[in-house]
C-alpha cells in the first residue's frame, strides 16, 4: 500500500469526535494512537486493545503525524519520540 493510500485511512468529520483526524472514520483519533505510542504502548498492544484497527492504520497514523507541522500546546511545541516494529 503506497502512502497515498495510507493517508486515505486517516478521515476528518466534524460528526464524528469532534473533527479530530480518525482512523477510517472510526472514533479512534490519530491523538489517541500517538499518545499511546509515545508512552510505550507496543503496535501489537494497540492491535489488541483496538481489534477493528490493522497494522497499516497504525502506519497511517504515524505518517499522517510525519506530514503535519508539529502541534503547539499552550505556547510549547510537543515532540514524539516513537521506535517501533510493525
């Protein structure tokens, strides 16, 4: 899958949490998925929390973060640092 395919998983609907980017329309957020990446949740970990998610919306999420200008929280720029195997 090319990564203009994965970015078509990534869907934004002000319906649905929000407007927040989510995954397929699911209402699982790209936030939700990164913060738990950042804070030492395994891919395999999420695929089992989340059973409707694949492996390449975990993909997806992460390039879909890669193409984005980093986020600002209250005047400070917030990094993610992820190592990970799929």
């Amino acid at each position: 899958m090319d990564n203009e395919e994965l970015l078509k998983r990534i869907t934004v609907n002000p319906q649905v949490m929000v407007g927040k980017p989510t995954i397929r329309g699911l209402r699982i957020t790209v936030e939700q998925i990164l913060k738990a990446l950042a804070g030492g949740v395994s891919v395999g970990e999420l695929l089992e929390d989340y059973p409707e998610l694949e492996p390449e919306d975990i993909k997806a999420v992460l390039l879909y973060a890669a193409h984005r200008p980093p986020a600002h929280s209250q005047g400070g720029d917030i990094y993610l640092c992820l190592k990970f195997q799929i």
